[in-house]
C-alpha cells in the first residue's frame, strides 16, 4: 500500500498519494498495483477451473510480475506528470490502472511472439510455450501414432492461450478504470488504436519473413507500428491524455516519442544481432535465423549492392532466414554487417533520433523534472549515453509561455 503525502508535499499529491513516493519508484508502484489485480483475478481463475487456474492463469500472473523494464508504464506516468494538469484529482489511481494494462498487453505481445519467433528464452528463463510443452511432456511420451503427433503443439497452443488470457486482462483493467467524460474517449480511443496497431506491426514483421523482403521503408514503418507507437509514442499520449493535456503539448509528446520509439527499435535490431544472451536474456543471432526484415538488414543490403559486393550479397542471400545456421554462419553475417558499414549507419541513426527526440521535447511547455525524466527515458531506451547536448537542450531557459 503506497503511503499518503508528506506534510508540506500537499500540492504535489495525487489522491491522497504522493506523485514524489511514484516518482522514486514507477515500476513499484505499478507492481503493487499489478499484484492488487492480478491476485482478483487469480481468484476467479480458480473458481472457474483448478487446472486452468495453475498451467495458464498463474504462468500469466508471475510472467506479468517478474516483468522486464516497466518501459510503457514508465512513458506513460512521465508523460502523465510532464504535463501542467498531471497533478490533477484522480491522476495516480488512473494512471496506476492503465499502466498495469499496459503491462499485461506486454505480456500478451512477449508470449506471443516468442510463439511466433520460436523463441526458446524470455528474460534469460524458458519461454511460456517452451515452459508449458516440458510440463506435458511426459504425457506425450506415453501417447503413439497421429494423437502424439498433435500433442507436440500443447505448448504452442495453451501458450496462444495465455496470451490471450493476458490481453483479456489488460482490457478488462482499462475497462474498469474511473475516467471522467472529458477523459474516457481520449484514453479509451487511444488503447484502441494501440492495440490494433501492434497487431499491424507484429504481422508486418511475419510478412517480411515470408517474402524476404529487406526495404529500408518497410522496415522503418515495420518499426512505428511494432514499437515507436506501442512503446513509447502511445503510452506518452495516454499519460497526456490522463493529464488534460492541450493538443500543442500532446503533440510534443508524440513527436518526441516516435522518434525515441523508432531508435528504441533500432537498438533492438542492432541485440538481436550483437548482443550478449547473458545480457538481453534472448538467444543471439535469432533474427538472422528468422529472417527479420530489420533495418540492419536492408541497410546492409542496400550498401552491399551499391559497393558490388557480391560475397556479402551472396553470404546475406544464403545465410538470412535458415534455422539451421551454425555459430560461424552467424558470426558471416554479423562482420557483414559491420564491412558494408550497416553497424555504423544504424549506430549514427539511433544517435540522431534521440536527438531529434530531445528536440521535439523541448518545444513543449513540460514540468522540468518530468521532462528531464524523459529525456533520460529516451537515452535508456535507445542504449546510448545521456550527451552532453541532450542535457542542454533538456535545461534551456523556458520564456514565459512556455518554450524553451
């Protein structure tokens, strides 16, 4: 139970619980308001079915809680308290809800695509799918001909399960969310489209696999709609929608959040080729396996063609989109990606991005503490330094309506 408001920190309060105790601790607060929902509905999954209640609900439930970063529920409390109006009556109880349904989407998105990816790991543990198939694998063992064919699938199918189970939640959580009629369409329009627009983004990304397609353009807009807008650009809206916020400093927010959304991808691109299993908690070299049209890719591909290089175009041709890559084959692809020069032009891209972002920002009348959260925010997400330029931007002088 997070405590009330210290005497003198009155003005700073959100029902009766104080912004600066959130502001500490965003992703404690949203834990514990995870744990007040999840535990309800816990309940109700055990009065419908034992069974369904301890292999799906429950995996739901401490997938939810162990959680990864709290990104969105980040984006969205800063984006609530960078606004003049986040310190407004009934912000922090509103604002707390539609953060756990942001993170119980996540959840549904993570399974899912893990499902989609094959991925054996999430967060350095057994993915959902892989964890519920070792569970029933002993079952399958005694089982012969067409039935234990079949069976193979239980952990991919009850996994599809969960996930549903989780966005189910993650709805019912914005449903019951207290909003007044100024409020409610906008956030409610907002998870709308959200929803709807991971689903474009993760089926972009499916369809770039099966037709191997390598487009700078379809990659960026692959990346918009799979992560700058679910990730970052939404979650801001929604805080600014809880907030009242004008359309001046909404759209402030958004274009500040595409641009750190977009790098934010990038980045991930950039792990799903380089990065350290120890550290992401992710299988490296997975993308290349997979074939994700990523921008790395289409970038390296595009720099290969224009230098004629026809052993990169050759290595990327036969070694993007194989499962059966060995450690060499994956590391072919890696050093192709750095003598092409892709590494670097993706590196200075995301480093620009960032920048534009911190720009866009600055031409918003934001609450500097929260604004400088936010620039933060967008460093983290990108992987890149708090720069000295980002910085001065985040403290120039603000004139007297607001702008820096």
């Amino acid at each position: 139970m997070l405590s009330g408001p210290a005497e003198g920190t009155r003005q700073d309060a959100l029902d009766g619980v104080s912004a600066c105790d959130i502001d500490a601790d965003v992703s404690g607060a949203v834990r514990r308001t995870l744990e007040g929902i999840l535990h309800g509905r816990l309940e109700e999954a055990r009065a419908i079915d034992p069974a369904f209640a301890g292999d799906v609900a429950d995996r739901v439930a401490r997938f939810t809680l162990r959680g990864g970063k709290r990104i969105r529920s980040q984006f969205l409390w800063w984006g609530l308290r960078a606004c003049a109006g986040g310190a407004g009556p009934g912000r922090a109880d509103a604002a707390l809800g539609i953060a756990a349904g942001l993170e119980l989407i996540q959840t549904c998105a993570l399974v899912h695509d893990d499902v989609m990816d094959g991925s054996p790991l999430r967060r350095g543990r057994d993915a959902v799918h892989v964890d519920l198939q070792n569970q029933y694998g002993p079952y399958e063992k005694r089982r012969s001909g067409t039935a234990a064919a079949q069976g193979q699938g239980f952990g991919t199918a009850a996994a599809i399960l969960a996930g549903d189970l989780a966005l189910s939640w993650a709805d019912d959580v914005v449903a019951a969310t207290v909003l007044d009629a100024v409020r409610a369409p906008r956030v409610r329009g907002l998870w709308r489209a959200m929803r709807a627009e991971m689903v474009a983004g993760q089926y972009l990304d499916l369809r770039a696999q099966a037709t191997g397609a390598r487009s700078m353009t379809a990659a960026v807009r692959t990346a918009v709609l799979k992560t700058a807008l679910y990730s970052v650009e939404r979650p801001l809206a929604l805080g600014a929608a809880l907030a009242g916020a004008d359309d001046a400093t909404t759209g402030a927010l958004c274009s500040a959040g595409r641009c750190a959304g977009i790098a934010f991808q990038l980045r991930d691109d950039l792990l799903g080729a380089f990065g350290d299993p120890g550290e992401t908690g992710k299988p490296s070299g997975d993308d290349i396996r997979d074939g994700k049209g990523t921008y790395l890719l289409a970038v390296a591909t595009a720099r290969a063609e224009a230098a004629a290089d026809h052993d990169a175009l050759a290595l990327l041709d036969r070694c993007v989109g194989r499962a059966d890559l060995t450690d060499d084959d994956v590391r072919g692809v890696r050093e192709a990606f750095v003598t092409t020069g892709a590494r670097g032009i993706v590196e200075d891209k995301i480093r620009r991005l960032v920048l534009q972002a911190h720009r866009h920002l600055a031409a918003g009348a934001l609450v500097p503490h929260a604004d400088r959260r936010l620039h933060e925010l967008f460093c983290r997400v990108a992987g890149v330094p708090v720069s000295s330029e980002a910085t001065a931007v985040a403290h120039l002088p603000r004139t007297e309506s607001g702008s820096r």
